[in-house]
C-alpha cells in the first residue's frame, strides 16, 4: 500500500510539471528538477528526502502515467532525458523499455558460478553481476577477452550531468583492438530503458575516448535464463544488435546431441 500510495503522489507531481511545459504538437519538454519542490507545496504534498527517486522511478521502474502517454503520436513513447545539471527532458522515441524476447533459443552454459555464490545469490542487480562475471558471460556473448573494471560507475557528463552504469568491462579482441564495454543489469521485475543505454555511450565517449565501445545489458527472466544484449546508436536511435539467452547448467544437463547443435549454429 505504502509504496502504490508513492508512485501516485509521484505521478500526480510528473503530470503536473509535463502539464506546465506541454504544447500541443511538440517533441520535446523541458523543466528543472526544482519545480518538483514549487509543484509539491502547491498541492500540499509531502516531499521524500530525496527528490532524484520521483524522477528515477518514471526512468527506470514505472510506465509514465496514461495523461502523458497518450500525448505520445503512435508509434512513439516519452521518455525522460536529463540534459544537465539539474535539468531533465521530455523526449519522443520509437521504444523506451527493452524486454527479452519469447522466441529466441537458449544455450546452456555450465555453471561456474562458486557454490557460496550460488547459496546466497538473490534475484536483484548485483546477484547478476556476480553470476555474468564468474561464466564470463560478457566473454561468451561478445566473442571477445573481457575484464570487470569497476562496479557502479558513477560519473558526470557535461550534458546530462550525474550519471552511473552498472558495471564497467575492459575487452581485447585477437586484433588487439581494445573495447569498453558498460553493462545495465536487471533482475526478474525490472525493465531496461533507452535512457540507460544513451547513458552508458555518453559515458563511453567521455570517459574513454579511444576505445571501442559496446553497450550491453543483462537481465534475469522469469524462467531462470539470463538474457545478454548488444545495442548500437543507429540514426540517433537505440537498437538491439544482437541477443542471446543462457541457461545455467550442471553438467549432465549438457548433452551430446545439443553441443552438435550448437556446433551447426550460425554465428
């Protein structure tokens, strides 16, 4: 109750600010994060003690509410940018939220993941990041030699001001080109956003200039599998360049028959 009771102070606060900028016919709307604490005291609201969790929880954990939704032309979705310091953004793109598909085939991994790990490893973020990173998942679905650099990066980036990815991979390829490959994880519940993703390139392209970067994401699903994606800047526009789902598994669940199979597997 307490936390449905949250998101709908939120969204009656998100609604009122769009509601202030919004024309009729625009793509773009713009505001500062201050006008949360001016809108709040007009309608009497009671403020969390942090202000940056009403705005992350309509870019990353809940749909934007059905007022503002359906300003959106067909075919399009608002997302919420920040474009600054302080300063956030309205924006239309063709897709906001990234859900692995139903259809795509599995491959079974054996597990590596150290017992202890295993035991105590929950369903969130960073029980996933543990898991990618002892199968060397990153290793697997890129194709190339890849090394954990840093969790929870966070980071300022002149145009979008504070910033954080998940997790930071340095690779080598056998060329010796070298790679920065960030990474967004998500538990069963949780959805990946474009936003995440134009996060992780901005910090890419400011951080490490002169590596090739590869944004990637993982997510847990419902069945047990561990989705992996790839994503490229297409067009001024996010896209899915490849992805894959792996099963963990002991290894009397990896058969003869389905090693042949993944042998005649198309690259």
């Amino acid at each position: 109750m307490a936390d449905s009771k949250r998101v709908h102070r939120y969204s009656q606060l998100i609604e009122a600010i769009f509601q202030k900028h919004y024309r009729k016919g625009v793509d773009e709307v713009t505001f500062d994060r201050d006008e949360i604490t001016v809108i709040a005291g007009e309608l009497g609201m009671v403020l969390p003690k942090n202000l940056g969790d009403i705005l992350y929880s309509f870019r990353y954990r809940v749909p934007l509410p059905a007022s503002i939704v359906e300003k959106a032309p067909e075919g399009f979705e608002w997302i919420i940018r920040s474009v600054g310091r302080s300063r956030y953004r309205f924006v239309l793109v063709r897709q906001s939220m990234i859900t692995p598909s139903a259809l795509l085939a599995e491959t079974k991994i054996l597990d590596s993941t150290p017992g202890v790990i295993a035991r105590y490893a929950l369903s969130d973020e960073q029980a996933l990041l543990a898991v990618v990173r002892y199968n060397r998942l990153v290793d697997v679905f890129t194709g190339i030699t890849c090394y954990s650099l840093q969790n929870h990066l966070r980071t300022t980036v002149r145009t979008m001001g504070q910033v954080e990815t998940d997790e930071i991979y340095i690779g080598i390829d056998k060329r010796g080109a070298h790679y920065v490959l960030p990474i967004q994880a998500k538990g069963r519940t949780d959805r990946i956003g474009i936003v995440q993703i134009e996060q992780d390139l901005a910090v890419c392209a400011a951080k490490f200039p002169h590596l090739i970067c590869r944004p990637l994401a993982a997510q847990f699903m419902q069945n047990g599998v561990i989705a992996m994606f790839e994503f490229e800047r297409n067009e001024d526009e996010i896209r899915i360049s490849s992805e894959r789902h792996y099963r963990l598994v002991r290894p009397d669940e990896l058969s003869t028959e389905e090693l042949d199979q993944y042998r005649g597997r198309l690259a």
